[in-house]
C-alpha cells in the first residue's frame, strides 16, 4: 500500500530535523551545558509528547513488566544522548559525522540477533550503497587529517552512543507492534526525564558557573524550541513510526541521511560550500535507500497485527 511506503519512510523525516541540528547548532548550540541542554530538550519534548497522548489516546493500565520494559528505553535513551552531548563537546566535526554512521551498523546487527530480521541480498547492497555514499560526502567535507587531534575519551563516548541509540530503537519494536509508536517514544522519554535531571547537579557541581553564563536571547530560545519540539518530539515521533511499518534494517537506512542533510543545509542557510563528492556521494545514498525500501515493501506485506492492550478508566 502507498500509505504504507510513505509511513515506513517516516524516518526520512526524523533524519532531516536531526540534520537540522547542524544548523541550530551554529546559531547558539554551544552556549548551554551539555547535560543540562540534553535536559531542557527532553523535558520539552516529552511535555509535548505526553500531552498529544492524553489528547489523542485512550488511558493504559500497563503492567509492571511493561513498565519496565518502558524504563528499559528511558535507561538507553538516556545513555544515549548523555554520551552524544559530551562526547560531541570533546570531539571535532569529522570524527563526530564519521561515527555517527556507526548508529544504522548498530541497528542492523541487533536488528538480526535481537529481532531474528533476515537480511536479503537486495537489502545488503542497499545498505552498502547508502554507507559508501555517506562516507563519500563526509570525506569530501571536512579535513581527515583531524581525526586524530580530538579527546579520545569523547570517541569512546560517540560509540557508545551510537550502540545506545541503536539499542533504543530495536528494543522498542516489540512495545510499538503492541500499543504504538505515539505512546511508545512517549512514556520512554518521559520517564527519561528524572534520569536527565539527575545529571544537572552533577555537571553543575563540576561547572558552578555554567548556568550564569547562558545568554536568553531569541537564537537561544530557537534553538530549545526546534530541540525540543522537532528534533525530539517530531523526530522520535517519526523514528519510531517507521518502526511500526518496517523492520529495523530497513529503518536503520534512513539514519544515513543525517550527516548529508546536515552538510547541505549547512549551504543553504549558512552560506558553506560543497563540492562534487556530496552531489555523487548523495546520490548513492538516495539509490541506496530507495533499493532498501522497494525491497522492504516486496518482504512486508503488512505491518505485523497489534494485540489487544488493556485499558484503564
């Protein structure tokens, strides 16, 4: 079905507002702590989050197991993003677009020995297509010869947050085939929220004055709504939506897209230039994940049929 396809395509969506960073990003990103910004960025989105659900689904009554199958997210998305921050605060441009790559690898892999998801010669070669294409666009832009001048700590740091995302997207299929990708993404963020909150104090401890020197003004204010709200909200939204309609290879595809969108957004709004490796390095991309989804589409005739969950009054 085309309502299918376009659905099963939603992590495109989420691929572009996380691209969309790169550009936020010039226009204030640094000026916040890492963990308290990863803080404000979740606490608005799951506000935003939590609200559409009140408005738009019936109350559960979940059971303690599912509970902590909830938990369980909030722990990897926690550790995700946790890690991202620093490790992004301790690294430079090229090492951070490179092992960002790393999160779709993770995903196919755990996709397999979590999932049992088979992996057929068409999707391989798609995967290959997009990874080749992605990798050409990050060569041609920035300079490789700093790839050995940032923290290593803070490499260590990208990897596992780059495993930790993985993880929260292929162990949140199971809840979404039961509920949905709405109520999923959401009370895993919103139980996310205290974990976040317990690393304020500790990067305050660390940096007393951090939160003095954060300037409210109009970019600032930007940059917390399009985190928060499109980034987050949206952009989880989207990613798990995918989910419900596509198996995690499949899935996984689309986070290719992230650092190319970035890198042409990057010329559009902030005026940088591009050269040749990003028009072919993009284009192998796009032929990768449109080999990846027609192939999905021919395996997956339907998405997998939801149980009946419990409600509560």
């Amino acid at each position: 079905m085309d309502r299918d396809r376009v659905l099963a395509a939603a992590p495109l969506l989420a691929a572009v507002l996380w691209g969309g960073m790169y550009v936020v990003s010039k226009w204030g990103f640094q000026k916040i702590p890492p963990l308290t910004l990863a803080f404000l960025r979740i606490g608005l989105g799951a506000g935003t989050l939590y609200l559409i659900v009140r408005i738009t689904t019936p109350p559960r009554t979940f059971s303690r197991r599912e509970w902590w199958r909830f938990t369980t997210l909030a722990i990897w998305l926690t550790a995700a993003l946790t890690t991202q921050f620093v490790g992004t605060d301790l690294t430079n441009a090229s090492q951070g677009s490179l092992l960002t790559v790393l999160t779709p690898v993770f995903m196919i892999f755990l996709g397999r020995e979590v999932l049992g998801e088979q992996l057929t010669r068409e999707k391989v070669a798609g995967i290959g297509l997009a990874l080749i294409g992605t990798l050409v666009v990050i060569v041609g832009q920035y300079d490789l010869s700093t790839l050995t001048s940032g923290n290593l700590f803070g490499v260590g740091l990208l990897l596992s947050s780059a495993f930790c995302f993985a993880a929260f997207s292929v162990f949140g299929k199971p809840l979404i085939e039961r509920y949905s990708a709405l109520e999923t993404v959401t009370y895993s963020t919103v139980l996310s929220v205290p974990l976040f909150g317990m690393l304020v104090p500790v990067e305050l401890y660390v940096n007393p004055t951090a939160l003095n020197s954060i300037p409210m003004t109009l970019p600032i204010v930007g940059v917390l709504l399009y985190l928060g709200l499109l980034s987050t909200a949206a952009a989880w939204y989207c990613w798990y939506k995918g989910m419900e309609y596509a198996d995690a290879s499949t899935v996984a595809v689309f986070f290719f897209a992230q650092p190319v969108v970035g890198i042409l957004l990057g010329a559009v709004f902030l005026h940088e230039s591009v050269g040749i490796e990003t028009i072919g390095g993009g284009l192998l991309l796009a032929i990768g994940v449109y080999i990846v989804d027609t192939e999905n589409q021919s395996s997956e005739k339907q998405p997998r049929q939801k149980e009946v969950p419990p409600r509560g009054n």
